[in-house]
C-alpha cells in the first residue's frame, strides 16, 4: 500500500515514487537547494538521472523496493 506525501516531509535518502503504481520508476530523494527552494531528486536505477521537485510536489512512499 503506497502512501501519499510531499517531497517535504520525506526523509533524506528516502525512497519515493512521482506515480501511485507499482511499474513507476523509483527515486532517492537527495538534498534542499535554497537557491532555487527544491529539492533534488535522484533516479535509484541512474544516479546520473536527477530532477528538481518543489516541496509541495505529491509523491508515493511505503512500497517494497
């Protein structure tokens, strides 16, 4: 059972996925920027592949990986 949340309270190095279904990538969620105020986010599969979220961006946690 995926469980919804905001990038914000997820924890440092926590797992999360962007899509509530079991086939959506997964993602390490990595440090603040208080420069551009997100937060980046790290493809588990690819830790070439980042993106920034904003803090209030929905995401999945409490899935088995």
């Amino acid at each position: 059972m995926n469980i919804q949340t905001t990038v914000a309270a997820v924890k440092l190095g926590e797992y999360i996925r962007l899509k509530d279904s079991d086939s959506a990538p997964v993602w390490i969620r990595d440090a603040y920027d208080k420069a551009t105020k997100t937060y980046t986010l790290v493809k588990a599969d690819d830790i070439n592949h980042t993106m920034q979220a904003k803090p209030t961006r929905v995401v999945y946690i409490g899935f088995t990986y």
